[in-house]
C-alpha cells in the first residue's frame, strides 16, 4: 500500500497546516488510487496522516491509514515519535502495527529531509520488530518543480499466527516511491510516482509500479 508524498514535518520551518488530495492511476495493477493528506502543528510538536483507497472497477478494494505525532518543541533537537499503521483489503488484511522511535528533521523553503527509527509492535508477531524511515522535498526552478519521497525499511518478523492473519513475514521489507510534481498552480501540480519495493505485502518479489498522478492543494 502506499505512503504518499514527504512526511509535511520537514515542511515546518514555513508552512504551519498542510493537506492535499491526490488520484494516482497505477498501469501495471490497472487500478487508481486516492490519497488525502494532512499535516498540522502545534507548540508541542506535529502529527500527520493521510488514507489510501484503491479502486478495482470503481469499487474500493483496499484501503490504508496512518497517523504520526511527533512531541518536539522548540529546545529539542531531537523529536519523540509515535505512529500507527493499519489496513485491509479483499485478499488480505495489514498488520495493525504500532511505531516508538526518534525523529530528526530540518529543512527550508526550498529543501528538507526528515527521518526516524523505531521500535515496531506488530500485532499477533512474537518477535521484535523495526523500522526505519527517510522523507525528502526538493523545490527547483522557482517552485514549479518538486521531487519529493520517501524510503522504509522494516521488518516483519512474527508468529505462524501473525502470518495466517496478517501480512507478515520473516523478510526485511523496502519500499520507496519517489515522485515528481510540475506545480502548475498554488492549488494544483500533475505529476506521479514510482514505486520500488523489495517483499511488500508478502510477494517475495521486487517491483518497480510507475503511476501517473493529479494534486489538489488546499
């Protein structure tokens, strides 16, 4: 399932409330996919999430949420981290999974990256689990170009129980999806993205799933 776009928290040194809709059109699956996004801060820190639906002959076939907080205040260098991670489909369901970990992140108008390690507690595995993620933005010729991301790598090592149930295995799973905006309004940028992944959903294969894409910017 996707996570789309950068985490908006390395977009903190100058935008305050963020969120957008996007509709990709994946051509190897041969289905769209919707995301809307959401990122908002405070004193305390940000929190982010965003929903995926896929759609197989207009209907939902799948869909996939997460929620991110991140406490960090101005003195700390360092954020504290806290995610969940949930979904189901018509095959399968994802693993609700929760993340504790740090976070680091800097950035600018024009450049950012943002990062974080953590502890992660799959539900039904038996054993411990981690992940790793790296977000990024670039903004170039003005602002009307974007390359943006991000990188996981984790694991989902766990129980013969987590695998019946869930989508689970003994293999470190990647999965990258850079994309690329012409931001050809303030409100609107067309673009898409491309998905590389390395045992995503249980497959034990490598994929690399291009899309084409619409942003809506609020």
């Amino acid at each position: 399932m996707k996570k789309l776009l950068t985490i908006f928290a390395i977009l903190s040194a100058f935008a305050v409330n963020a969120q957008n809709l996007q509709l990709h059109r994946d051509f190897e699956r041969g289905h769209f996919t919707s995301t809307f996004e959401m990122f908002k801060m405070d004193k305390w820190g940000n929190t982010f999430t965003f929903v995926d639906f896929d759609y197989d002959k207009g209907n939902v076939s799948s869909a996939y949420y997460e929620i991110a907080r991140v406490l960090k205040t101005e003195k700390m260098p360092i954020g504290l981290h806290i995610e969940y991670n949930g979904g189901t489909s018509n095959q399968f369901s994802f693993a609700n999974a929760w993340i504790f970990g740090a976070n680091y992140s800097k950035g600018n108008k024009d450049w950012g990256f943002s990062t974080y390690a953590g502890y992660k507690a799959i539900k039904g595995a038996e054993k411990a689990n981690f992940q790793v993620t790296g977000t990024w933005y670039v903004n170039m010729f003005k602002g009307k170009v974007t390359f943006s991301g991000f990188a996981d790598l984790w694991t989902e090592k766990g129980s013969d129980k987590a695998i019946a149930e869930y989508v689970v295995s003994d293999d470190i799973v990647f999965l990258t999806e850079p994309q690329f905006w012409y931001n050809a309004t303030e409100n609107l940028s067309l673009g898409g993205e491309i998905e590389i992944s390395s045992n995503f959903q249980q497959t034990h294969k490598s994929y690399i799933r291009p899309t084409l894409a619409v942003k809506w910017n609020f």
